[in-house]
C-alpha cells in the first residue's frame, strides 16, 4: 500500500502537471502580439459548497482563435463549459445558470483530475470593460503556471513525506516486529539447522518458505488492488478525490512492480531477523542473540528534541518537513528499544527484590524481564506505532481544518453583511461608488 501509494502521489503529480502546462495561457509579450492577439484572458474565483475554484474568462477576437484543452466548440456570448464535477457540486445552487446557460463540459484532457472544479465563460457580446483581461496567443506552456486545482492541491513534497513517515516507516517496523513474533522455536530450529550443517542458504530457504503463504496472499491483495486502479478512474473514500486512470496507466509498471518490491522486501526482512548460529564452543546448538547497537535506545530523546525544535531552525517548509519526519520516523523506531531497556532495569530491580523477600514469581519474571528484552520491544512497538498514527493524524487533521473551520464561522457571522471590493492599484473606488452607498453603510479602507 505505502509503495503503490507513493507510485500514485507521482502519477497524479505528473498527470495534473502536464495537463496544467496544457491548458496554461501564454501571454502576448511584444506591443505587435498584444494587437494581434485572438484572445482576451481572465482568472477569478467562485465557490461552490463552500469550495473555492477559478473560473477563467475566455474572449475570442477573431474566428480562428485556438481552444483550451478539453474545449470542442466556443460557446456563445453569455455561455459557459463548466467541468463535469463542478456541474454535479453545484447543481442545488444554480451553477448549470450562474455564468449563463451551460453549453457542454469540459473533457478531461482539459481537467487537472476528474473531480476538478473548473469553468470557462465567454463573457457577452457587448463587453465593455476589457481592461483587466489580458492578450493572449494561445494555449501550452513548457511548464505549468498554476491554474485550476493546481493553487489548491499541497506540495508534492508534502504528501510523499507523510506517506514516508505516516507509511513507510510504521509498516516496516511492523513487518520486523511480526517476523520476530513468537521467534524462540525458530530460533531453535535455525541453531539445529546450523548444528546439522545447514548454511546460509537453507536457513533461508527454510524462513522464507515459512513465510511463504502470507506474504503471497499480500502480494496478490496488492496485485489486484493495482489492477483495479488501473482499470478505471478511482474516487479515493473519505479524501473525495479522484485518480485518473490515465495518470496512473503512465506509471502501470510501477503499480504492477510496488506489490513484488514489498514482497521482496518482506521476505528479506524474514531472513534477515533470525540470527546464525554460534560455533565457538563446539556442535551444541547456540544462538548468537541478534540486537542493535547498545546506543540505539538512547537516541530516541534525541530524536523527540529534533521532532520539536528542529523545524523552527529550518529556513523554508521542504527542509522544516524533512526534519520533523526524521525526528518523528527517528521516534518510532527508538522508542520501543527505549521501553526495553526501561524493561530491563525493572526486571533487574524485581529479581533483586523477589531475591530478597523469596518471592519465586517475582525473581522468575525478573530475571525473564532483564534476560529477554526485545519481547517486550515487540510487544510495545504496534503500541507505539499506533499512538503516533493517531497522534499524527489529528495534528494533521487540526492543522489542515481549523483555518477552514474559523472561515466558517466568520461567514456564519457576517453573512452577507459585508462586500470586499478589490480595486487596481492605479484606479481606487469612484467616489460616485462610495456616494451610492445606502445609510448606515460604512466604507473601511
């Protein structure tokens, strides 16, 4: 899922940037291509379901004036093409009539992504003011401008590190946690192998055909899940949005390699978890107890430091992100090594006492505690995980909606009580405007 959902974050990246550079105007730049110029262009926004969206204003001078993507046939004067999500959205408040009578929709070609809000309008025949339109020759840029979806959507960068961190990092603890999971009699068995004379090779053979099964059934879960994504456009639950299958067939060899990859990966975390055995005093089955290093633990304060100051070092958001997802990725792969240490100590204090008082159970635990560590890491680390994700998803959350919800709540508030003008810079307000304004009415600068 977190490979497939990566290969997806660039698909759709990709896709809307192309189809951006598309559609993107290209400004007539010298005074003889401004005259020339077949058309007059326009952004403004609108909103929707308390949605924002651009609506670009389109002005053809001449018959042969090129089409935006997406577009088959200019509307009339006073028509508008609006695109098939924003036809659906606002439907209940009179979109299909809002910039005039509706004359088709726009084609995906034309579309940022299949759920785009996005409109063009030819403004009516007897336009007088055309000073804040501006020329243009023509549509396709080499590089997107930053039109429709593209203002709205969050940087690349932003998605692939939480995909890492909220991901990625959790699902490989977690493969490594659940190979570990009830290891002792593998354990055994890989010593017996090795005092039999099985080398590397067999005890690999041997792990990863245990293992076999379960990452097969994951594998064709992932399999199908890419097929079913490539089939057709996908509306992704909860987000709302919707991958379009022409992004994603792009990247199809990616989609199909993710599921193998993280097999691949799965298995030779299998292997890679059970440790050899150990010859140094004879045939007798030995194992070499396999743990990290013993200043792994104490870095996870470290890490807890970096994921709460480190950002506001940082000099612009990509490198403020990239240190919080190493502080936070740095956490819950520290703190489960941490809480087994902590286990240590405490078993160490119980045997003491249980030694102490004769309390059998208590020294029998103790001893077990301090002797045994990384169970009790194994045991912690899906609590961890599970904490941070929630931890992270409501930060998240709150992050992304309170804005949005104190704008609400000002609109609740104002309701239309309240009209924003915005003026050129070098024409203010008519003062025959501000004459016109009814009693009681206060201007604010």
């Amino acid at each position: 899922m977190v490979l497939s959902a990566l290969t997806l974050i660039f698909a759709a990246y990709g896709g809307r940037d192309l189809r951006d550079a598309a559609r993107s105007p290209l400004s007539a730049s010298s005074e003889a291509d401004k005259s020339n110029a077949p058309l007059l262009y326009r952004p403004t926004f609108d909103v929707v379901d308390n949605l924002q969206f651009q609506v670009v204003c389109l002005l053809p001078l001449r018959d042969d004036a090129p089409l935006p993507p997406g577009v088959s046939a200019w509307p009339q004067p006073g028509q508008a093409v609006l695109s098939p999500a924003l036809l659906a959205a606002g439907r209940d408040e009179g979109i299909a009539t809002r910039y005039g009578a509706a004359a088709g929709t726009i084609g995906e070609q034309g579309l940022a992504s299949p759920g785009e809000r996005f409109a063009y309008v030819r403004p009516p025949a007897a336009l007088d003011d055309t000073a804040r339109m501006w020329p243009v020759t023509g549509f396709g840029a080499p590089s997107p401008s930053g039109i429709g979806e593209g203002l709205f959507v969050k940087p690349r960068y932003l998605l692939i590190g939480m995909a890492v961190f909220m991901g990625a990092i959790p699902a490989a603890a977690l493969s490594v946690s659940a190979a570990r999971a009830g290891s002792d009699a593998r354990d055994q068995r890989t010593a017996l192998l090795g005092a039999l004379g099985g080398g590397r090779r067999a005890r690999a053979l041997i792990n990863a055909g245990e293992a076999a099964l379960p990452v097969a059934v994951g594998t064709a879960s992932g399999v199908a899940a890419s097929l079913w994504i490539l089939s057709g456009d996908t509306r992704l639950p909860w987000v709302g949005h919707t991958l379009a299958a022409a992004d994603a067939r792009r990247w199809a060899w990616a989609m199909t390699a993710a599921p193998l990859l993280a097999a691949a990966l799965v298995l030779l975390g299998v292997v890679l978890t059970h440790p050899p055995q150990d010859r140094r005093e004879g045939v007798r089955p030995r194992l070499v107890r396999s743990c990290l290093p013993r200043w792994w633990p104490y870095l996870c304060p470290f890490m807890v430091l970096i994921a709460l100051q480190g950002p506001g070092l940082a000099p612009n958001p990509p490198t403020r992100l990239l240190i919080y997802v190493i502080g936070v990725s740095g956490t819950i792969l520290t703190l489960p090594s941490l809480i087994g240490l902590a286990a240590v100590a405490a078993g160490q204090g119980l045997a003491a006492w249980g030694r102490r008082t004769g309390r059998s159970g208590a020294l029998v635990s103790g001893r077990w505690a301090a002797a045994w560590p990384g169970a009790t890491v194994r045991l912690t680390v899906g609590v961890v995980i599970a904490f941070d994700l929630v931890g992270q998803t409501q930060l998240w959350v709150t992050r992304n909606t309170v804005p949005a919800v104190q704008a609400q709540q000002t609109v609740k508030r104002v309701g239309t009580s309240a009209v924003l003008v915005e003026p050129r810079d070098d024409k203010p307000v008519p003062p025959a405007f501000l004459g016109e304004l009814p009693p009681g009415v206060q201007a604010c600068d």
